[in-house]
C-alpha cells in the first residue's frame, strides 16, 4: 500500500495527497508534517517498510470539505486519491486513482466560498505586444477572455476580477511585471505550470472540441490570438485537475475592456465601493446600500456591475428604464422579490450537479428555486421595457425538471447518497419492491408459513432463520410424513428436519439483499436524476442568469424608492450637473436626516476644475467621493442620491484620497501618494473624472505646494490632459489660480465662526477659503489647552512670511521668465518656481471675449466676468513688469 502511495505522490509533488484508507484520508511524510501543523491535527506514524516510522496523520471522509477549505485557503494544492472498488470485493491491493486537484481557484465547496462572490480562475499570457486573460469560475460557468496591451491594463483586470489563482506563461514570469504587491494585497496564489498548457495549437484544439465548433470565429475569438491561449491553458488545466468534462462551462464570452469605465485599485479602495479601508467590512461600502438582492446569483451580479460601470448611453439608459418600471410597479416589484426569496443558488447548483458532487438535498433545492420561475414568468409579463420583457423571454419554467425531481426524489431525503432513503415511492418498481421487502420482510415470511402450513396440514410448521442457513421451514419428526415433494432438505436434526422451497429461497434472497440492493439501486436512480438535470446545463445557467439580473432590477429599484433617489439624465458632453447631492454611505450612516446636500457642476471648458479648500472634518472629502460615487451609480444604471442629476459619461474614475503607507515594499506615505498621482496623470483622459485631496502634504511646505500647483496646472492644460477634476487641499496659495488658469474654479466649504470656537455648515460655497482652522480643529479633538495656546502664539509670529505674497511675487517673476528667459532649474529656484503661469495668454483672454453670449448675460454676471479678465491681464502684465 506505501509503494502505492509513493507512486502515486510522484505525480503530484506539487499537492498534499489525501489518501484514502477506509473511512479516512491519509496523509504521509512531508505532507502529513504540514497537514498535521497547518489542520492542527494529531500527528502520529505508520509502519511503511522502512527504519524509522513514517510520519502520518488522517481525516474523517465524511469531513472532508472543511480541511480542504482550510488547506486551499492557505495557498496549498491537495490532491485527491480515492478507493476505486469495493475493499470487500477487491482482490489483493485496493485500487485508487486521484480523482481531483482541489486549488484555490478549483474549490467548490460551499464551506470555502463567499455565496456572493466569485471565486475566479485566471490564465495570463504574454506574447510581448500584447496579453492575453481569461477568467473561469467553475461553479457558476462563467468564461471570460479578453486581451491588454500594458502591464497597468494588466493590473486593471486582476483588480476586476480578484482571482483566487493565477497561472502564467513562462515569457509572463521573465517579462519583469511582479505580481508579488497585488499576491499580497488580493492574497491570491500563483500556480507556476508547465509550458504545454499554452501551445498553440494544443489551446486552440481544446477550444475547439470542447465547445464542438469547426472555428474559433463562430465563438468570437477570431480577433483574440492571446486571448486564445489564455481560454485554452484555462480549459486544459481545468480539465487535469478537475477529471471531468466541465460541461457546464457552456459559453466563453470575449469582451473588450474598453466596454466598461476602469477603477484601480486605489479608486476601488478609496471609494469604499465593496468594502471600508479599514475594518474591510461589507457594512460601509457602496454595495452595502445597493445590495437589497434576495439571492446569492443576484450578489454576485451587484458587485460585477459596480466593479464594471457602463460607458455606453444606450446600456445605460436600458438599465434605468428597468429600475423605473419597477419603481412605478411597487406591487408587482415587491410580489418578485417575495418569489425570489426561496430560490438557491441555481449556477452553484447545477455546478456541483455538473460535477456529479450534488446530493439529493441539492435536487430538492434545485427543484424548490424552479418552481418559482412561472411565477416569475408571470409578473414580468406585465413589464413593457426591452430589458424585463427579455428576461422574461430567457426564463425557462424547467417544467419537465421540476416533475422528474418531485418524482422521483422523498421529501426529506439524507445528505449522504449511499444511505437509502433518496427514493420517493412509485418512482421505480424495483425499488419499491425492495422497499417494501426490506421493511414487510416478517409479514410476507409469516404469510408464507400460513399458506405452506395450511397446504401441507402440517400444524406446528415454523419459518426459522440462523446465519449459516439463513430461513428454512422446520418438521418435527412426527409430522415428517406429510412433507411434499417440493420441499428440499436443508439439514437434518434429532427431532426434527430443516427444508427450503423455491419460493423461501426467492424470499429469503429478497429480504437479505433488499437492504445492500436498495441502496445501490437508489444510488444508481440518484445518478440518473442528477445527470438529467445536469443534461439541460444549458437551459438553467440561462435561467439562473435571467433570474439574477431580475434580482438586480429589484434592489436598485427598490434602494432607489427607499433612499429618495432620482433617475439621472446621461449625457456624452462631458457636463456633471448634481443638484442637491448627497453620499449614499454617509447619510445611511447618519441619524436624524442631519446629511447636507451639495451642488456639482464640472465640464469640458470653464469648470473643469474645482479647487476646493476649508479646514479638515468640514466635509470636502465626503463631497468629492460623493460625487464620485453619484457618477459611478449612474453609469450602472442606478438612480442616485440628488434632487437632479446630468451626469456626462466618464471612462476613469481616478482618487488620490488620504495618507497611506506601504512599508512593507519599501515606500513611504509620500511615496505611494506620488505613485498615484503618477499613475492618474499618466492613464486619464480628459473624459475622465478626478478626485484629488491633499496633494503634496507629505513633504516640505515649498515643495508640497509647487508640486500640488504644477499637478493643477497640467491637469488644466487641454492640450496635456483637460480632465474634470475636484483638487480639495490646504494650500490656500492655489485659490490664485482662478482666471490665471483656464477652467480653474475655487469652492470652499462654509465655516461658522462663534468666538475661539467653528461650527462646520458642511455646505460648499464659491469662493475661496483663507484660512485651514487648524488649530480651532485640533482644539475639537481635545488636544490640550497649553499646546492650542502656544500654537496660536507661533501662527502669529509665522504670519510675517505670508505665503500668499510670495507666490504672487514668485507668479509674476516666473511669467516673465516664461517670456524672456530659459526655465530655471530645480537646483537655482525652489520647485515652486517654475514655469506656473504660461498658461495665460492674451489670446486666450480674447478668444474667451469672442465665445461670450451677452445676450444671455445678467449686468451682475458681466461686471463678475469683467472684473475676472482684468484680473488676469493686470496679474499677466505686472509679470511681464517684474
């Protein structure tokens, strides 16, 4: 049996190798030193032929799932080597064979999976031009691929998806892009595998005859040439370690990653859009308002559409028609979702039916979840919008399932399939029979013994059982004359004589065998069952997906009706008009209705830019995330939190919100902060959308402030980058830059002085603030009285270097720099210095004359834009003086 084992683990030196033996699984050596530490579990050892006991600790079959759930959670691979025949049966060594690799990306038991997340599988391979990606999730049959061209778009897709494994080419793993930052963040495992999973050839082949097409054209992969190394490697690694032939992997859809608005991490993370920063807790984030979904499919279809917004109008607007009938179709939409409450996870289910794991209690959840469906089929019937009227055209009643089910399967059948009990009577004959001989065996033996006394005459004829003979019909010796010809003798005693019949033996044969034959045929019928359900894979992932995008209508209608949300108006101008804006989050989390509201208003020309400044805890952070989340809402189709909304599609949403570190790597709170501002000064696009707080506070005042102000800048620049941006910070020198910078607006967050004391109104207002109220804040967090005294004492003899004045005198000095001479270098002025106001010119001012509709102006609005562009030129000429 060792020789056996060690043959066996050959193949599988990667994995822990579960080895059956009776009524446990064992493991050995190596494996049973990391199983017993990793499981805390006894370690013990076993005679294996050699000096020294090998090491060796076990499980319990039955539960299997938990210790697996816990290996695979921690990184590891185990293999499974099962008994395959009977022990009773076998002649000599039992034999075994490995009949699955359970990976992190593999898992299917329920015990390990979050029921509204997906538990992805993911391939990558690198080609160098380009990459090729594709997702599996084998318990819900999705199958994705698609291609990047950079290892940041790359980064994009594993933020998407969130793997649980990942695997690679070789040229991926010498390409230089480290997956080590995002393993450790996303703690996914990394599956280095062998070079034949991505062939060509061999990936194209697997495609091919897995979903039985002669091209890979008429799947839509034509244009995919790595994206069709990454599905096959995907398939071909599913199929080694699974053992089985994945139908239920029934589609592969390839999409374009230009379809969707990108989030990165840091967006996904700041925005709390899955889970808060901190205590990474549901309760806090987006989805915890948005998710009213009754079933785990329809959880998981949430969270793919907030991770994936739209950037296409017409999808958009498909979606809110959805949400807007179901809004004015409260009765209707509230008769669903009570409907929708019994049903199961159905892709989960017909997964594990696909896998042949299900066990009845799965059937019977699977047939309680399908008998929803014409219900409904019904009340959707009565919807008009193109979206419901085709889900309700994909709904499938699964009518011919439902009765199989109900036939076949009892009402309170075990969990286990080699018990009995699975059966419902009338189902088959021969069970019943079984049945019914297992159960009756006495009354048929005791009805026996009256017909055979009565036709024989013989008065004291007993029916009598031992286990070397088993039933024989028993004579005394008196009566041993009127024994007929059809009674065969058995065995003969000192009084008495032991006989069988024809029809003893017949019975005997039925109530000894019925119990072991019941439970194989049960077993046998079970299977059949399953894998009739299991043959209409297709029909039911088309109805669990219709089911789920039902359930998602349903709770965004029903958050928008609860929450006061309005169905905003989506344009592709590049305008953001919220009216009365409020965060979805934070005023969930508030008591009393004591939320502010708070107008937007960017767009492509003269407000492309908010510089937002008031003190900390005034609210600027709430404000810009909210209107990041109000833009994000809309563009999955959601109604938002305002009394109006415009939203102008974004195709990034990019944050830069608050301090962090990651010391781990190596970088410093200022260090990460550049790294953002990197990477979104980099990849926006001026149909982006901007949430910038505090830029440059993690260095020195002069090189905080430059930085902050050149980042503003380029942002403003159209020809650089022109994207709409709210840029919240304490660096009140940058409220200068309204009418110096084309687009650039100041707001500030209104503060209500009472003495020594603030009180934050949380409203913002145009205009700039003039000063941060740090110190009456800090004074608000209970910093002691002796440090607020000294610090006002040092504001005021720091007051003489009044910032302000410098970088006007340093503005003007640098514009006519700008004119007349060569760009300093860092190592002669301060950062701050440099080229700040080339930006307006009088051209500009002039053009600006020219685009002016005075008609349409107020005397009030003329005198403002009068006065702004004297502004700009007395600020332009008295550079050009200095």
């Amino acid at each position: 049996m060792m020789a056996q084992y060690m043959e066996t683990k050959k193949q599988y030196q990667d994995c822990i190798l579960f080895y059956r033996l009776g009524d446990f699984y064992e493991m050995f050596f190596d494996d049973a030193l990391t199983a017993s530490r990793e499981l805390e579990i006894t370690l013990t050892g076993k005679e294996c032929g050699l000096e020294e006991r090998a090491p060796m600790c076990g499980v319990p079959y039955h539960a299997v799932d938990s210790y697996l759930s816990r290996l695979v959670q921690k990184g590891y691979k185990v293999a499974i080597a099962e008994q395959m025949e009977d022990p009773k049966q076998a002649k000599g060594l039992v034999k075994r064979e490995v009949i699955r690799v359970v990976t992190p990306g593999t898992i299917t038991s329920s015990q390990a999976l979050d029921e509204t997340k997906n538990n992805y599988l993911m391939a990558i391979v690198y080609l160098g031009d380009k990459m090729g990606v594709s997702v599996a999730d084998i318990t819900t049959g999705d199958f994705l691929v698609t291609e990047v061209g950079s290892e940041r778009s790359l980064f994009d897709e594993i933020n998407k998806f969130s793997p649980a494994e990942i695997i690679y080419n070789d040229a991926f793993a010498m390409s230089g892009i480290s997956l080590d930052e995002m393993k450790d963040r996303y703690h996914f495992a990394v599956s280095a595998v062998d070079s034949h999973y991505f062939q060509d050839e061999s990936c194209r082949k697997v495609l091919k005859e897995h979903f039985k097409v002669n091209g890979l054209e008429g799947l839509g992969l034509g244009d995919y040439d790595s994206g069709v190394i990454a599905a096959g490697a995907v398939l071909q690694y599913l199929y080694e370690t699974q053992k089985t032939t994945m139908d239920h992997l029934t589609s592969i859809v390839p999409y374009s990653t230009g379809n969707y608005m990108v989030l990165d991490s840091s967006t996904r993370r700041n925005l709390e859009l899955l889970e808060t920063m901190r205590e990474k807790q549901k309760r806090g984030s987006l989805l915890w308002v948005l998710d009213k979904t009754r079933t785990a499919m329809g959880a998981r279809l949430l969270r793919t559409w907030i991770e994936q917004p739209l950037i296409h109008k017409e999808e958009i607007l498909e979606r809110q028609k959805a949400i807007e009938e179901l809004n004015m179709n409260y009765i209707s939409r509230e008769e669903l979702r009570e409907y929708l409450n019994p049903v199961y996870d159905l892709e989960r289910l017909i997964g594990r039916i696909s896998y042949k794991s299900a066990n009845p209690r799965d059937l019977l959840a699977f047939r309680n979840s399908i008998a929803m469906v014409p219900y409904m089929k019904q009340l959707l019937q009565e919807f008009t919008c193109a979206n419901l009227k085709a889900l309700e055209e994909e709904m499938d009643p699964l009518e011919d399932l439902n009765d199989l089910i109900s036939r076949a399967i009892a009402e309170e059948p075990p969990v286990t399939v080699r018990e009995g009990g699975i059966i419902r009577d009338g189902f088959h004959e021969e069970a019943d029979r079984l049945r019914h001989a297992k159960t009756e065996g006495k009354t048929w033996l005791a009805e026996l013994e009256a017909r055979e006394r009565d036709k024989t005459g013989i008065k004291n004829l007993k029916v009598k059982y031992n286990k070397v003979f088993g039933y024989y019909f028993e004579v005394t010796n008196s009566f041993k004359d009127l024994v007929p010809d059809y009674f065969i003798r058995k065995q003969t005693l000192t009084n008495a004589e032991r006989y069988t019949t024809d029809e003893l033996k017949e019975l005997e044969d039925v109530i000894l065998g019925a119990e072991d034959k019941l439970f194989s045929l049960e077993y046998e019928l079970f299977c059949q069952v399953r894998d009739a359900v299991g043959a209409q894979v297709v029909r039911i992932q088309k109805t669990a997906r219709a089911i789920a995008e039902t359930d998602v209508y349903a709770s965004l209608s029903t958050v928008a009706t609860r929450n006061d949300y309005v169905k905003p108006s989506i344009n592709e101008k590049g305008v953001i008009q919220i009216k009365a804006g409020r965060h979805p989050v934070v005023e969930k989390m508030m008591r009393d209705d004591l939320f502010v509201s708070n107008d937007t208003y960017l767009d492509n020309g003269k407000n492309r830019i908010s510089i937002i400044t008031g003190p900390n805890m005034a609210g600027k952070s709430t404000y810009m995330r909210q209107t990041a989340l109000i833009v994000l809402m809309a563009q999955i189709g959601s109604f938002v939190p305002a009394s109006q909304a415009n939203i102008g599609i974004c195709d990034r949403i990019f944050t830069r919100v608050g301090a962090s570190d990651d010391l781990a790597s190596g970088q410093s709170t200022f260090m990460v902060e550049m790294t953002e501002v990197a990477n979104i000064l980099r990849n926006a696009t001026r149909n982006s959308l901007l949430i910038l707080d505090e830029i440059g506070r993690g260095t020195s005042t002069f090189d905080g402030l430059s930085i902050a102000w050149a980042v503003v800048e380029h942002i403003s620049n159209t020809r650089l980058l022109g994207a709409k941006t709210l840029f919240a910070t304490h660096y009140h020198e940058l409220t200068e830059l309204e009418g110096l910078m084309s687009g650039v607006n100041n707001y500030c967050i209104a503060v209500k002085e009472q003495g020594d004391d603030i009180v934050f109104l949380r409203k913002i207002v145009k205009g700039g603030a003039d000063k941060s109220y740090g110190i009456q804040v800090a004074k608000l967090a209970g910093v002691p009285d002796t440090v607020i005294n000294r610090a006002k004492e040092l504001v005021e003899q720091l007051v003489d270097t009044d910032l302000t004045a410098r970088t006007r005198e340093i503005a003007g000095a640098n514009a006519s720099a700008s004119s007349h001479k060569p760009v300093p270098k860092p190592d002669d002025v301060e950062m701050s210095q440099l080229t700040l106001f080339d930006t307006v010119r009088e051209d500009d001012i002039i053009q600006e004359i020219k685009d002016m509709e005075l008609g349409n102006m107020t005397p009030i609005d003329a005198l403002n834009t009068l006065y702004r562009l004297q502004t700009k030129l007395k600020n332009r000429w008295s550079g050009q003086e200095g």
